[in-house]
C-alpha cells in the first residue's frame, strides 16, 4: 500500500499510540536474535533492517544477534562436507569451524549490517572473539539409554556455551550512535573458537547489558497452550509451570529456557515473537497488541 493511500488519520493513531512506549524505552537496551524466515525472506528482511534502525532513531538502543544454520548447512554441502547433529546440534570438527566462521562472521554478518546502513543506520558487524566479548567452553553433551548405568559424554567439537560476557565494546558502540551486529562465535582462554547457539548468547549478553527487553524471533505465533492458543503474557513461574507439566517440550524448550534464564537474571521481559509477521520488532514494542509471547518476572 502507497502511502497516499493510508488513512491519515489512522497513521496518526498508530503514531499516537506508540508515544508512551518510545518514552518508556528511551535510553533503554534492547537484544534481537534475529533469524528464522525473518533472515530469509526479502520483504521481512528490509522490514527487520528499518525496525532496527528506527528504534534506534527514536532513542532505543538496539543489539542484534544472529543465527545463519541454513546458511551454514547450505555451503557445507556445496564443499563436500557432511552435516551431523547431536540433539538437534551441529557435530563442529575443525574443518566445519571454519565453515562456520566463514558465513557467521563473514557472510551472513556483513549481509546484516550492509541492509541496517542502506535503511540509515549505522552498524558494525562483530563477533564474540572480537575483543574477547564472549569467553566460551566446550559444550558437554550427555547421552544416556535405559541399559547404561552412567551417561555418555559425547565430542561435538567446537560447540561452545557462555563463560562469560563482556559487554564494554558493545556499550562503547552504542554510546556512539552504531548498531552491534553479533555473530555467535565464542573463544576460549587458548584460542580455540566454538560456535554458540544465537538465541543462548542473545539471553546472556541481554542479562550482561541489564537489558530492558530481549526479543526472540521464531518461526511460530508465539508459545502455545495444549489447545493451540498463544499465550500471550506469562509470569516465570507460569512458565515453570509450563515445562513442568510438559506443555512446553520440544524444540521449543530450550529458546523459552534462554527467555527464562534472561528474565530471572535481570532482563525486564523477554518476547518470543513471530518472525513471519512484517515489522514485528515494532508492534511487539510500540503498540498495545504485540505479535507473540510476553515473558516478565512480575506476580
């Protein structure tokens, strides 16, 4: 739709209504894991990009954190190499790191800023070896069946989680009007490099930021109850509640983890929303309906 053929009226409402949200969050940090179709499809992309870079402009500081499995998937396959998972995550030998790296930090990541700046913004493309940011450790992996007394420790390789955040380059960048792009890619105290799941590092670099807000982009309408209907505003311990009794399983548990942890270590709420909407970011923030799942530590 052209702009001459929006209501103006309508745009004044809409603007409206988004003004005591851009000044509540004025000033305020806010962590995006971007991915899913939202990463892959050309309309919902140039949305993402203008998302970011108004929130910026209106006062918000936002911090982006990136996914690229696909796009990790699809060039190991144009060189040969077999992909292999262990619950559900990527066997990563030395030659696959590199791989990795090579379309995390280089590929998708200069894709990402490239898009924020040519809607305006100002973006910087980093990863978590860059200043040593994220300081990561080899992820265990336990495997245990009914017949074995003890579990089995299985090697995926260079598949890390967080040890620790460092949050003074991103805060500087920030400070200076620019964007952080973030690549998930750890490295330990000798160097090795260990790629770290994004929705993982968003959830710990939000707490390390005390971020207002962490937003997760899915590939759903948000977390669903046992009829199918998204639930809208949660409570930590309505979650809990949730995992407990086993409505929240799956794929989707460890992402709602990350949201969980993020909020009881500080985080003021966290949002799994749907990627598939155009600009979600911005109804979710600055309008009253949202487009997903709230999660808050309030009773």
């Amino acid at each position: 739709m052209s702009s001459a053929s929006r209501d103006p009226q309508v745009v004044v409402e809409v603007l409206s209504e988004a003004l005591p949200y851009i000044q509540q969050f004025s000033g305020k940090t806010v962590v995006v894991k971007y991915g899913g179709n939202a990463m892959t499809e050309d309309t919902l992309i140039d949305s993402f990009a203008r998302n970011i870079v108004l929130m910026k402009e209106v006062g918000i500081n936002p911090v982006v954190v990136h996914g690229g499995g696909p796009q990790i998937g699809s060039l190991l396959a144009k060189l040969n190499i077999e992909s292999r998972f262990v619950n559900g995550m990527r066997v990563t030998d030395s030659q696959t790191m590199d791989v990795v790296e090579m379309v995390l930090g280089g590929l998708v990541n200069k894709s990402i800023v490239n898009l924020i700046n040519q809607s305006g913004g100002k973006a910087i493309g980093l990863t978590g070896k860059d200043g040593a940011q994220i300081r990561a450790r080899q992820l265990k992996v336990e495997h245990q069946s009914p017949e074995m007394t003890a579990p089995e420790i299985i090697d995926i390789g260079h598949v890390g989680e967080v040890e620790s955040i460092s949050t003074d380059l991103i805060e500087m960048l920030a400070a200076r009007d620019f964007i952080p792009v973030i690549a998930p890619i750890g490295v330990d105290d000798k160097g090795n490099s260990y790629n770290i799941n994004a929705d993982l590092v968003a959830g710990k670099l939000a707490e390390a930021l005390n971020a207002e807000k962490l937003m997760l982009l899915t590939n759903v309408a948000g977390l669903m109850n046992s009829e199918g209907k998204v639930l809208t505003g949660l409570t930590t311990a309505q979650v809990d509640g949730l995992i407990a009794d086993g409505t929240i399983y799956g794929g989707m548990l460890p992402k709602i983890r990350c949201a969980l942890d993020a909020v009881k270590g500080g985080v003021n709420s966290a949002h799994i929303i749907d990627g598939r909407v155009p600009h979600a970011v911005l109804l979710e923030i600055f309008t009253n309906a949202g487009v997903g799942t709230l999660i808050t530590d309030a009773e």
